[in-house]
C-alpha cells in the first residue's frame, strides 16, 4: 500500500534549523491499522478533506508510514518529573510526523504518540494502547470547547495487535496536532550541552515560531521569557477556572507556546477541594489541583535557568532579570483567575474574597465544582449545599454586586460556566467500552463535550454528579 503524498505538504522547519535536537526515525509498522475517530473540523483545519484520511493511505498515514520522501523525527528533551531531573528524556513512543501549514497560515506540528521504540525509549516498548490514546483525544477535545488552549487530537488509529500492560491490550497510534512540541524540558535539553550557539537557535526558532514580537525587543531572550510566563500564567488559570488537574506537570509537560499537552492522569474535579490529586504516580500531591499554579512558576524558573547565558554575559544580571520577570508570574496569574472568576460569578469586577469564601464553602460541604456555577445562573446553586444558611448569606453578599440586568448576567455566566466536563465515571465507561470494540458511547461523550457550554435535551446523565464511591477515583498515565 502507498501512501497518497497529497494529503499534507509536510515541512520540517525544526528538524533543519535546530539540528541536534531531533533524530531521523521511521515509526513501527501497524500490521492492521484501523481508523477508530477522526476529527473531522481538525481536518478542515489543517487543509485536508476528512474522507481522504478515511481511506487506506489516509488511515496508513495516521498509524505512521510517512510518505515518500518524509522524515520523521524524535525530539530530544530533557525535564524535571516530580521535581527530579532527568538529562534525557526525549520521544519514547512519539514521532514528529511534520509540520503543515493550515487554512488560518499557522504552522502546526502533526505528531504521533505510540509509534514504537526510538533512541529515547529507555527500555520501553514505545507503543501505546486503545485507551489513553482516546483519553487524549476526548479531553483535548473538551479543553478545545471550553476555551484553553490545547493540543488536539486529529485521530486515533487501532493498530491491530495486542500490547502487554497488566494485560494484553489493542495497540493504538494517536495523532496529535500542536502548534509545536517545544517544551521547557527542550530548553533543559539544550542548555545542558554546553553548546551555547544550539540554545541560541532553538530560543530564535521558538521566537520565530510563536512570539516573533520578541524578535525586536531590546533583550529578545528575556522578552521571550517574559511571554511564555504570561502564556503560562493565562493557561493555569483557566486550567484552575475549569477544574482541570493536569495530574503529570513535569516540565517536559510545559511547552512554550502556552498549549496544554500530554492528558495522561488527567481529570476533572467533582467536588471542590484544592487537595484532589487523581494521579497513580502522585502519592505526595505535587500536582494537586491547588498547587498547579505553583508548580508552573516553578516550572518557569527552570526554563529561566536554561536561558540564563542569553539573559546576559553578566550572570548576576542574568539572575536578576530573569528573577523580575519571573515575579511577575504570580500578579499575572491572579488576574486572569480573578477577571475569569468574576465572569463565572457574574459580578461586574473581581472580588478575591467573595470568590475564596464561597470555594471555602463549597470544599467544606462538598459541592460540586462544575454543577455549582451553572446551577448558579439558574437560581438553584442553594440545593447542592446540605445547610445553606452559609450559602444564603454568602449570596446576599453577591447579590449587591450583580448588574442590574439580571437575565444578560444569567446568560453571561452560561457562556462562562459549562454544563458538560468529562464526568471520570463516563470517561471510564467510554474507554472501557472502547476497549471491548464499542465506540458508541465515545462518539457520544466526544460529541458532548466538545459543546459544553449548550445545554442539550436527553443529555441530563452528562451533567449529573459523579456516582457515590466509597475508592477514590485514580488515574493512570497509560505508558
């Protein structure tokens, strides 16, 4: 089988500009590859017609043969996971496939996750199977409805062969679309090998690729610094506005673009406590819902780390400007989570303590997150709260603060305040059934979320609170 070479015009603009950081290498062959979702508005948006993608080629294309004259790479990149550094990490089950230019002219990296061992792998088999690779896909899908910014899903490929985890399981290839795969962990990678004049090309590539305003500022390096910290600073706060637990923040998990990627022990928060921790592999709650924005500054101050030659000739002065810039992580943080807050309260202008006071009260009986603020439009958020003598008197508080027109504020915080997230008990349901070979009640819940502010009839069970357990919900990375 061939593969059609018209379907993408791929380029390779990393590959050739930052040698040193990507190594050649042809993805694992899929001995039965099989097209399990595409996403069909993605396609549209890379340029390329969805039923060309569903056909032979199309489907080989995703599992990973590259056309002729098509090179994949695995990058190299370092990182910090769980606060310990590992010199080199890199792609252990991925591939950059290429980068297309799309519809709207950005260029937007087509890249593979499962696609067999590499340099990078480190022991592991480097593929991936049927669930994670759809846990992805969903969750990239629901962040994309919900307004933050994301890598995306473009389709998840059945390979057709079994993978051993703690069972045997059906392999499966996703393919992903970024607006890059630069990560802080890259940055790590670069400054780590001394070679001053490689860190230089990858900081003027990133500065090119995505902040080409920094190109000229008077120091361009520390400009670039400055906006990968206020896209990061935006990013967490909408992750936090959401209920999102990013679950795995390594900073090889941190790009620099200010997208979300690699939903491994991802989850969404039912009831409202700033410890809820969901992954497997974070027994001490680093990443905890309420510390995410702490571990992103910290994060940051790593890449600062990297960048310090470029700062400066000076490395006194170096510390010192990438130490100010990286200050200005918490005011900026503060007010993209206190401006967002107000629109999901429905207040004219942020008020810290009535947002803090009625999360107070939401933690301390256990109300739901994402039902709370919808139910709060309609009139009916005093229901959730077992004893809602606090809640009422909260609610007087906010009363006097609300606009004058009280239907536009109602239909503003729906614009604000979803109706739909990826409930962990439906997820789990879809990918088990996935797994099994039934993909309906994934289409449905992809289908659901990816409009999650429109509240739909027939879909009341997606809006519903999570059943009542008496075992935490756990997630896994899934490698």
């Amino acid at each position: 089988m061939t593969v059609a070479p018209t379907l993408f015009r791929f380029e390779d603009s990393y590959a050739r500009e930052v040698p040193g950081l990507s190594v050649p290498w042809t993805a694992a062959a899929a001995p039965a590859p099989e097209l399990l979702v595409l996403n069909e508005e993605l396609a549209v948006e890379l340029g390329v017609d969805p039923a060309e993608l569903r056909e032979p080629p199309g489907v080989a294309l995703l599992a990973g043969r590259a056309p002729e004259g098509v090179t994949a790479v695995a990058e190299a990149y370092a990182g910090h996971q769980f606060g310990v550094y590992s010199p080199r990490l890199g792609d252990g089950r991925a591939l950059l496939l290429g980068e297309v230019i799309d519809v709207k002219g950005r260029r937007r990296d087509l890249h593979l996750k499962g696609s067999g061992r590499t340099p990078f792998s480190r022991g592991a088999d480097g593929k991936a199977v049927v669930g994670p690779m759809l846990r992805e896909y969903v969750i990239g899908e629901a962040m994309h409805g919900l307004g933050i910014p994301t890598t995306r899903a473009l389709a998840v490929v059945a390979t057709g062969e079994r993978v051993i985890r703690e069972r045997a399981l059906p392999g499966a290839v996703l393919a992903r679309v970024a607006a890059s795969h630069l990560r802080v962990g890259t940055f790590q990678y670069a400054a780590a090998s001394g070679d001053g004049d490689l860190l230089r090309a990858l900081a003027d590539y990133a500065i090119a690729r995505h902040y080409p305003e920094a190109a000229g500022a008077p120091n361009r390096y520390l400009d670039l610094f400055r906006r990968v910290v206020q896209a990061q600073a935006r990013l967490v706060a909408r992750w936090m506005l959401a209920g999102f637990i990013h679950g795995v923040m390594n900073t090889d998990n941190t790009t620099i673009s200010g997208e979300s990627i690699d939903y491994g022990p991802c989850a969404f928060m039912d009831a409202f406590d700033p410890a809820t921790v969901f992954s497997s592999i974070d027994g001490r709650g680093r990443y905890a819902y309420g510390n995410q924005p702490q571990i992103l500054q910290w994060n940051l101050a790593r890449l600062a780390e990297a960048l310090l030659p470029l700062f400066d000739d000076n490395g006194q002065a170096a510390v010192e400007a990438a130490t100010e810039v990286l200050n200005g992580f918490t005011a900026a943080y503060e007010r993209h989570w206190a401006e967002g807050m107000a629109a999901k309260l429905g207040i004219a202008a942020p008020d810290r303590a009535l947002a803090q006071d009625v999360l107070t009260l939401m933690r301390l009986q256990t109300v739901d997150f994402t039902r709370f603020f919808r139910a709060l439009s309609a009139g009916t958020a005093r229901t959730l709260f077992a004893e809602p003598g606090p809640f009422d008197a909260w609610a007087a508080r906010r009363e006097v603060l609300l606009p004058a027109d009280r239907a536009a504020v109602a239909a503003a915080m729906d614009r604000a305040n979803p109706v739909y997230i990826p409930r962990n008990h439906r997820v789990e349901e879809a990918l088990a059934a996935a797994t099994e070979g039934e993909m309906g009640p994934f289409r449905r819940l992809a289908d659901v979320v990816s409009r999650p502010f429109e509240e739909r009839p027939g879909l009341e069970d997606y809006a519903g609170p999570a059943p009542v357990s008496r075992t935490p919900y756990v997630t896994y990375c899934g490698t």
